[in-house]
C-alpha cells in the first residue's frame, strides 16, 4: 500500500507501530499491550498461571467426555465416562471457587497440553477399529487425561500449601483423589476384560 505524504512536511520520522500482544489464537494483535498479560515472577503468579490452565483443560474435557462415552461399546465403560462428566463439573466449580477466593478471571489461558492429548484420541476414534479394539483406545486415552490431571492438581496442591491458602489446597487435593480414582476404574475395566476382547478383535 502507497502511503502520500502531505507536501509541506518537514519531519520524516516515522511513526511509533502500535502495541502488539498475542490471542488466545497464537496471533498478534495491534493496539492491544503485552503489559496487560501478568509477568510469571513469583510462585504466586505461577500459581495462577497453572490454574489457569488447567481450569481449561477441564473446560476441554467437559467437551470432549460425551463423545468419548457416546464412542465406548462398553457399557460400564460408557457408564463410567458419563460418570466423570459429572465429577468433572464438580471440578470445575470448585476452581471457580478457588479463582473467586484470590479475585482472579479464569479465563485466558489455553491449555495446549490437553488439546494434543484430546485430538491424538479423536484421530484414532476416526478410523473404523473393532468395537473392542475402539474401548481400548479410549481407555488408553482417558488414563493419559487422567495421569494429565493429577500431575497438575499434585503441582496445584503443593503450590497452595505452600502458599498458605489452605481451603484451596483442599480443594485441589480432592480434586486429585477422583482423579486417581477414575484412572483406577479404567485400569480395572481394562485388565479384567477389555483388552482380552481387543487382543481377539471381537465386534
């Protein structure tokens, strides 16, 4: 693009580009400014950066769980996912109870950890896979979810302690133990026969 310049200028600066930030797409935005993102400098503000995201990896996972459990020919395995659909709104509202109690917005962050993790299953859920095969590989990838999760509400828990914000660190510690529990359910359901069934292809 062609920019004219009045005639009778007599400076030849140029003029100062405007600020640039970044959205939640990756892309750079300008007039908005970089300040307005929070610097990483403490373990408080670490703190909130990890909760952040893994309020929305939860989010993501609200998503994603009714497919999964709509997908699952198992039926105690589809019992189980819709199960911890609603564990996980549980999750979510004791996060927003922990935002709430330091006056923090949840929102801004996207947890691209879980965003690999939900769309490696999706694309293995895509191809046509015996229905007891297909089980499996749910199961193999709720449990990825789930050892996910509790290494960051394990990480969440020891930051709060420290922190000194103790209802919020008990919180986050029964946030893991369903998180731990759900992963121990899909491991039984596994062991005791759906991997049998995938091993001889059956459906």
């Amino acid at each position: 693009m062609v920019i004219l310049m009045p005639e009778r200028t007599k400076s030849h600066r140029k003029a100062s580009p405007a600020p640039r930030t970044v959205s939640s797409g990756g892309q750079a935005l300008a007039g908005d400014k970089e300040s307005t993102k929070a610097p990483i400098d403490s373990l408080m503000t670490l703190f909130i950066h990890e909760l952040k995201d893994t309020y929305n990896a939860e989010q993501q996972l609200l998503a994603a769980l009714p497919k999964m459990a709509a997908e699952a020919a198992d039926p105690e395995l589809g019992s189980a996912l819709t199960e911890h659909l609603e564990q996980t709104r549980g999750q979510v509202i004791r996060l927003e109870k922990i935002f709430a109690s330091i006056d923090v917005d949840p929102r801004g962050t996207r947890c691209a950890g879980m965003a690999g993790i939900l769309e490696e299953g999706k694309g293995l859920l895509e191809q046509e896979l015996p229905s007891s095969v297909k089980d499996a590989a749910i199961i193999a990838g709720g449990q990825r979810v789930e050892h996910y999760e509790m290494a960051a509400y394990g990480t969440l828990r020891a930051y709060a302690e420290q922190l000194g914000l103790h209802d919020a660190a008990d919180m986050l510690d029964m946030t893991l133990q369903e998180e731990g529990a759900a992963d121990v359910r899909l491991s039984r359901l596994a062991e005791r026969r759906i991997n049998a069934e995938a091993m001889q292809g059956v459906g």
